[in-house]
C-alpha cells in the first residue's frame, strides 16, 4: 500500500511539472514570436535604407558623369545619355531609391510609431511584394545591360571594328564602373528585401484566423 501511494504521489508530481513547463513555454512563445517579428521588421528598414542611398548614389554618380574629348578644333563630349543601357541604367536605380525611400518611410512608422505595428492585409502583403520582386528583376535587367555595354567599351568588337572608347573617356568609364558596382549592391540588397516580403506574405496564410501584426 505504502508503495503504491508513493507511486501515486510521484506521478501527481510529475503531472505538475509537466504542466508548468508547458505553461512557461506558452508564456514565453509569444514574447519569442514578438522579438523574432521586430528583428524582421528591423532588417527590412536596413535593407530599404541601403537601397535607397545606395540607389540614389548610383544614379547621381551615373547620371552626372560626363567627359570632354578634344579632337583638333572639335569637342565631342560622352555623357550616359549617349547609352541607352546607361540611360535605363540611371532610370531603375532613380525608381529603387525612390520607391524604398516611400517604403522605408512606411516600415519607420510601422516600428517607431505609437501603434508599433500595423495589420498587414493579403493584398496589400501582395501589393509590397509583387513590386519588391519587379524592382529587383528590373535592377538586375539595368545592372547587366550596363555591365554588357561596359565591356564592350572596354575591350571594343573586333569583328566589327568597334574601337575601345575607354581609350578615349578613360574617367568617364572609371565614374560609370563604381556605378555598376554600386548597382549590384543594390540588386542583392532587393532580392534579399524580396524574400523578407515574400516571407510576410506567405505566413499570412499559414496562420489562419489569427491576426498577425506585421507591416
């Protein structure tokens, strides 16, 4: 009898702390899911600042770029626009930098605001993300184009008898290669900006009928 009782009383025991385990765990989740979703909030106000100085640097360093070449009594000066590529080039980073500038505005509410957080609904979770991933196809379109008419000025076309015009615009091509650098930042920083939208947007679906505060 003496024995069974213990046996009881020990395993009563072991009840009781296998539900207060239980409950601590739930008690510390949601703060764990809080601090998981301000550091998500975090990173994509980082990234959008990045694009948008980065973007915005890019463009200007680009855009304002501009050599004179004197041959004899003629002055034949190379700017961007002379490049469709460069031209399209300047346009896309222009867009990134103001569109994360519109977006970072958003997130800097959203985090530092009085609500702290607002809820984010499926088509505006689409909205954000359909125009994350056409800024990073289109930044990674301007960046190769770029890159690809950069080459050519450098090494020129044999077959076709293409001269190597950085020969001749020697800090314009230098100004227009920091920028393509420059731009592949700016791509990696969007398709990364990409995924955290992406990610905001798919969890909506895979908690249903709980409301999730997010951007």
């Amino acid at each position: 009898m003496l024995v069974g009782s213990r046996g009881r009383t020990c395993g009563t025991n072991m009840r009781s702390i296998d539900v207060a385990n239980a409950e601590n765990a739930t008690a510390c989740r949601p703060h764990g899911l809080k601090v998981a979703e301000k550091r998500l909030k975090v990173t994509e106000l980082v990234l959008r600042c990045v694009i948008c100085g980065a973007g915005a640097l890019v463009a200007v360093l680009v855009g304002t770029d501009t050599e004179v070449m004197e041959i004899f009594t003629l002055e034949k000066r190379a700017k961007f626009t002379d490049m469709r590529s460069l031209l399209f080039f300047v346009i896309a980073n222009g867009m990134a930098a103001s569109y994360c500038l519109v977006q970072g505005l958003r997130c800097a509410v959203c985090l530092f605001g009085e609500s702290g957080s607002l809820l984010l609904s499926k088509p505006l979770a689409w909205i954000i993300f359909s125009c994350d991933q056409v800024m990073a196809y289109v930044l990674l379109s301007a960046a190769a184009a770029a890159t690809q008419s950069a080459a050519l000025a450098e090494t020129g076309q044999h077959e076709f008898e293409w001269m190597k015009l950085c020969n001749l615009y020697r800090k314009f091509c230098t100004q227009v290669g920091e920028g393509i650098v420059g731009s592949y930042v700016v791509s990696l920083s969007m398709i990364a900006l990409s995924c955290v939208s992406a990610f905001n947007l798919f969890r909506l679906y895979g908690n249903k009928g709980k409301s999730i505060s997010v951007w």
